[in-house]
C-alpha cells in the first residue's frame, strides 16, 4: 500500500452548482463562491480515497440578491446558525474505467444523511491534475427546508429535489502548500 497523498480543491478551475424547480416550469441555478475540500489517497488510484468538503452556506449567488437574502434566512438555510454544509465520504469506489461512485454523510442544517454521487492531466507546469463531475440529488425537505408556496393553479412554487453539480479539479498537496497554476 502506498503511502497517503493528499489533494487539495483547485478553487480556481472548479465550482458548485445546484438546481431546483422553479413554478414546475423551470429550474433556478445558483451556486456557492466558496468551498474548499481534500481527498486523502493511500492506492495508486483514488480507489477507497477519503473525501472531505466543506461550503460557505453566506457565498450563496443565484444571480439575484434578494433572493439569496431569502435562501440564507430561516426558511431555507438559517445561515447564521448553520454557516456550513460538509460532506464526508463512507466509501469511493472505481465502477469500471475512470468512473467511481460516492457515498457520503451530507451534513446541511445540522441534519446529516447519507447521500449517493462521479482522468487525470498534467497542467503543463509539472503539476499533476485529477477532475472530477459530482452530480446528486437532494430532497431538501429531509434537510428541515420545507418553505414553499402554492401557485395560483395550486402547484408547488418549489420543488423539493435540489440537483447538485460540482466540477472539481484538485491538485496534490505538497510541504503543506500547493501552488496552483493553471
């Protein structure tokens, strides 16, 4: 078994996103400026690796700013008490190929639930890159964000699955600082 390498998130070349239904006819995008994680390696491969990721519920950025306001206050996050969403990996396995499916702790409100989640590249300056597409589904109603609202023709004015894409680039931790270029 070789010895632990661990990568730090290349916040520069990645990002987190999520979706949700906005008046059952179309979704709303927003994503979180930041977030910082690690994956902990002890195989050649990211096999059984140990992933770690932590979000800044306040960087919440839907494109408009009352509306982050809304997502921040009691009715969805209550981002005063609860300024953290953290995610720990249970297992990370290959599936075949470069694919590998996660699963996790997702710890958002102070409610944690397992969760289900999924090539590398040198970046031209020597520094070894491995990238990452995570995508999931949460229902957030299980998180304690039940607010919603009935629409004239009595749909739901949200839905309640949150589809979540982050693209993660990470880069090896070297001496306790990595130099990320591009």
């Amino acid at each position: 078994m070789a010895s632990p390498t661990t990568w730090v998130i290349d916040t520069m070349h990645s990002d987190v996103q999520f979706k949700i239904k906005h008046l059952v006819i179309s979704n709303v995008t927003g994503s979180f400026k930041k977030f910082e994680g690690k994956i902990v390696t002890r195989e050649e491969s990211f096999n059984n690796a140990k992933v770690n990721f932590t979000i800044d519920v306040k960087s919440i950025d839907t494109n408009q700013a009352q509306r982050d306001g809304h997502l921040q206050s009691g009715d969805f996050f209550t981002a005063d008490l609860y300024p953290q969403i953290t995610f720990e990996s249970t297992s990370f396995t290959n599936v075949g190929g470069s694919d590998y499916k996660m699963n996790g702790n997702l710890t958002l409100r102070g409610v944690t639930k397992p969760v289900e989640y999924g090539g590398s590249e040198d970046n031209g300056h020597g520094i070894l890159k491995h990238g990452f597409e995570v995508t999931g589904i949460v229902n957030r109603k299980e998180f304690g964000m039940a607010w919603n609202k009935l629409t004239d023709t009595g749909g739901l004015g949200l839905g309640e699955d949150i589809k979540l894409i982050a693209n993660i680039q990470v880069a090896e931790l070297v001496n306790e600082a990595v130099e990320i270029k591009a």
